[in-house]
C-alpha cells in the first residue's frame, strides 16, 4: 500500500495527474516536453500551428496546477471573451467534468472556484478595452500562480504589463500559447528573452 507522501508526489506530477487523474489516452511527444517545462520553469513559450493541442495542454495544466496547489490561483486570458469562454474554458470544463475522481469545488464557464483564496478564473480582454482588462489582471496575488494567456500574439502590451506584476513571486509560472503571426508584441518579446 502507497504512503499518503507517495500518493501526494504521484499526483504533483503533471503527467501522472493527466493521465491517471483527468483520463487523457495519449500525450505527444511535444505535449510531454511542454508539460514537463511548465513544471520545470517560471516561463514557456509555445509558438505553433493550429490544431495542434496546445489550448488542450493548457486546459489540462490548468487544473493539474490549481488541483496540486493549495490556495493557488491560475488566471486565463485571451484577445477576446469569446476565445476564453469557448476555446481554453471549455476544454478546462471537459476535462473537470470527466475526471477519474472528485476534484471538489464548483465550475462555471469560466470560473473554478475550490475556495475563496483557491480558484481558477478567465478574465476577458476585449478590444478596445484593454487598458481596462488590464487593470481587471492586477491583484491577484497568491504564493503559487500561473498566468494563462491563450492566443498570446493577440495579448495587448497593457495586459502583459499587469501580467508581468502578477507573476513577480517566487511561485509564478507563465504558460503562453499561440500561433505566431507578429513579432513586435508582448509575447513575441518575451521569447526574445528567454
């Protein structure tokens, strides 16, 4: 029989977690890598196609990093409501909802609360509106965070200042996915000092 101290480094492996835990078949060798890099550092940078699975991966890192952290926070965020809500939070609802086991908490469309100071949340950037969505990202603070932003090409500079603020502590991570279509905005920079 399994100590509760194995038990608890088992399912603090991101692989473990997505495989036993949430159910997922099959990983790519570049899921793996991608997986395995969240775990490992404070920023990655995934830069590729469509169609490819990263929106999946940050779903299923979503909740591999909130679920094994207590009183963690992960903030998800996109060029538009209608991304947050129908690309990275619905596949961060399929996944919760067909977990191997009870990951506890309530789940919305883009909110997954386990208590008041442990929570997931999708934070909007509309056009036009970005100085305001900006303001929306500062504040969350926490000892571990990680900071989602999906489609991180269309990231507007403002949102990746406060995302810079948020992400100052010792326990922050950064997983921004996208597909390259700029070279001159925030995430493309930020690949550029990696």
């Amino acid at each position: 029989m399994k100590t509760k101290e194995q038990v608890k480094k088992e399912v603090s492996d991101p692989i473990y977690f997505i495989t036993k835990i949430l159910g997922v078949k099959y990983l790519t060798p570049e899921q793996i890598l991608i997986i395995n890099s969240v775990k490992e550092n404070k920023l990655t940078g995934v830069k590729a196609a469509h169609s490819v699975g990263k929106t999946f991966i940050a779903a299923c890192l979503c909740l591999w990093f909130l679920v094994t952290n207590a009183n963690s926070i992960v903030v998800t965020t996109a060029p538009t409501g209608k991304q947050v809500r129908n690309l990275l939070w619905a596949e961060i609802n399929n996944l919760f909802n067909k977990s191997r086991i009870d990951l506890g908490g309530k789940i919305n469309q883009t909110e997954y609360k386990i208590n008041a100071k442990w929570f997931a949340v999708g934070i909007s950037v509309e056009p036009g509106k970005e100085s305001d969505s900006a303001i929306t990202m500062q504040g969350y603070h926490a000892r571990k965070i990680l900071v989602i932003p999906d489609e991180a090409f269309g990231i507007h500079k403002n949102i990746w200042e406060a995302i810079d603020g948020i992400t100052n502590s010792e326990g922050a991570k950064v997983f921004a996915i996208g597909n390259p279509v700029s070279v001159s905005n925030g995430f493309a920079q930020r690949l550029k000092e990696k």
